[in-house]
C-alpha cells in the first residue's frame, strides 16, 4: 500500500510556502524601514540622561502638553515623533493615548510622511505595553476590529521598542490572551519580528515557551515564523546549533514539520553545511527522510549528482520515488 509520506511533505511545504508569502510584507518593512528599526532597538530606548531628546523632555515634563510633536510635525522630524510617543505612552499612558485620539489625526492620515500612521501607532501601543501589557493587548484588539491597520505588523513594531524585561512581561501577557486569534497573531509576529532583527535568543524562549503549548495550530505557526525569519547569516557552527536545538524543543508530533522547514531554508543558502549536518544525524531518526527530501530539493538547484546521492538514502520507499521523479 503506498504510504502517505508524499502528500504529508506536499502538505508541509505548502504550509511553509504560504508563510514564507505572509511573512513577505514584514520582510519589506524591514527593508523599508531601517532607520525605524536602528531607532527602535531595545538599547537606543534607554534614555540618556545627559543628552536626552528635546521632545522627549518636554512630553515628560508636562505629559499634557503636546506642542513639541507639533513643532516636531513642522521639522518633519518624524522619528523623533515615534521616539517621544514611546517615551510618553510609557511614563503617562492615558494622557498619551488621550491625545492621540483627540488631536493625533494628523499622524495618521497624512500620507506624505515618511513613516505610515501604523508607526506612529505601534510606537504608542508599544509604550503602554512596556508597563501595562494586557490594556495593549485590548487597545491591540480594538485596532484589529476597528480596522486601524494590520494587527500583524502592530504586533511586529511594539516588539522592536521592548526591552528584554518588557518583553517577557508582555509575551507573558500575551499567551494568556483568551482570544485565539489575537493570540496566535501576536505570537506569530512578535517571533516574526525579533528573529528577524537579530533578538535571537528572545525568539527561542518564545518558540520554546509556545512548543508547550495544547495548541498544534499555535505550536506549527510560531516555530515555522522563526524558521523563516531567522537569520542564518553568521557562522556555519550557529546554524547547526539552531538546527539542534529546533530538535530538542520541538514535540513528538512537530519535530519532522519543524526540522524539513528548516532544512528546506538552510540549504536553500549553505547546502554543503546543511549537507555535513545531515551526516552527523543518526540514520534512524524519525525526521530524517522529510529532512533528506528537503535537502535534495534545495541542492538539486547547486548539484543535482549530490542531490539524486541523497535523495536515494530516503528510507521510506514511496517518499524516495517521488523526491527521485524531480530529477527526471
């Protein structure tokens, strides 16, 4: 009886595709926006008492006087604005939020600025979720609902402005959220964005802490949106650690899922170092046919000889034809 391998890997590569396609958009906001991210690091948010920023002084001052960001708005000083709506929201967050709403229209309907009304928002919600997760959480909700951009790339902004402490405590906040959905989106793209600019270690305690989750959805989306975003720039040795790791956090039912979506990526780039990791596995391991098919899909592009060696070690007989049909 032919045995369903094939149509789980089809199944499995989809679910990546269409994530790798989603995660796109946050990809070139990232590209879009490097001032933004540099601005937004967790360090560059510390303030510096010996030179602190003008308007961020003078909002911390007087938290109900706003005409620094007018005067900010006159200079076309736009990061500056998203500096100091931070600041504010987390030293006074009601009166932050109160006059966003009542006088901060400007911010979000005038299109000619360099930064979108979702960056100046994000900064906003950012702030009181430094202090005060769950309110923005619930502000993150009414954003959602009432249309006020995509929650994906809120989510993906407040994440860029928190500290490790910040973050732990809305990540906290966040996967006791009771709305399914919030939840699963805030998940998806707060890992989404701190794999992405480089908080690597914050993305692994977030994968790590969702791998215990009774959610099978929550679980496979959370690990795939690290896998795609990770960054695997650095050494052969850091990939292959990510790779061992991903094996011993992930569930009886995910590691195969996991561990083909990140070979599938690896190889895509470095596939001699995913193809020496590979030899280093146990030749029994339970993943390790989906991992091969990955592998020699990607190294069929580079070297189809080395790629058909591989694909011919395929355990699983009916997995091994149809990987073997792609070179035909």
């Amino acid at each position: 009886m032919i045995r369903a391998f094939p149509l789980v890997l089809l199944f499995l590569l989809i679910v990546a595709a269409w994530l790798w396609t989603k995660n796109r958009a946050l990809r070139n906001e990232i590209t879009a926006s490097q001032e933004l991210i540099a601005m937004a690091a967790p360090e560059s948010m510390v303030e510096d008492a010996s030179e602190p920023h003008s308007l961020t002084e003078a909002l911390l001052r007087d938290s109900e006087q706003a005409s620094g960001i007018a005067s900010a708005l006159q200079g076309g000083d736009h990061a500056e604005i998203v500096r100091s709506l931070f600041a504010w929201a987390k030293n006074d967050p009601a009166a932050a939020l109160k006059w966003f709403e009542e006088d901060g229209q400007h911010l979000q309907s005038n299109s000619a600025m360099e930064f979108t009304p979702g960056h100046f928002l994000g900064a906003l919600l950012a702030g009181i979720a430094a202090n005060h997760p769950e309110q923005a959480l619930s502000h993150l909700k009414a954003s959602r609902a009432n249309g006020d951009g995509s929650s994906d790339a809120l989510f993906f902004r407040v994440a860029q402005f928190l500290d490790s402490t910040e973050l732990t405590r809305f990540t906290e906040a966040l996967v006791r959220e009771p709305d399914s959905q919030l939840r699963l989106e805030g998940l998806r793209s707060t890992v989404s964005s701190l794999a992405l600019t480089g908080r690597t270690e914050a993305a692994q305690t977030l994968v790590a802490r969702s791998s215990q989750s009774s959610d099978p959805e929550e679980r496979s989306t959370v690990a795939l949106n690290f896998i795609l975003n990770a960054r695997l720039e650095g050494t052969q040795e850091d990939s292959a650690a990510l790779a061992d790791w991903l094996i011993k956090i992930s569930p009886e039912d995910d590691v195969s899922q996991n561990i083909m979506s990140f070979i599938d990526r690896w190889a895509s780039s470095h596939y001699n170092h995913t193809a020496q990791w590979l030899n280093e596995q146990d030749s029994d391991a339970p993943w390790r046919d989906q991992a091969v098919a990955a592998f020699a899909r990607q190294a069929q592009k580079a070297d189809p000889d080395t790629a058909r060696e591989w694909a011919e070690t395929i355990s699983d007989e009916a997995l091994r034809i149809t990987v073997l049909g792609d070179f035909d």
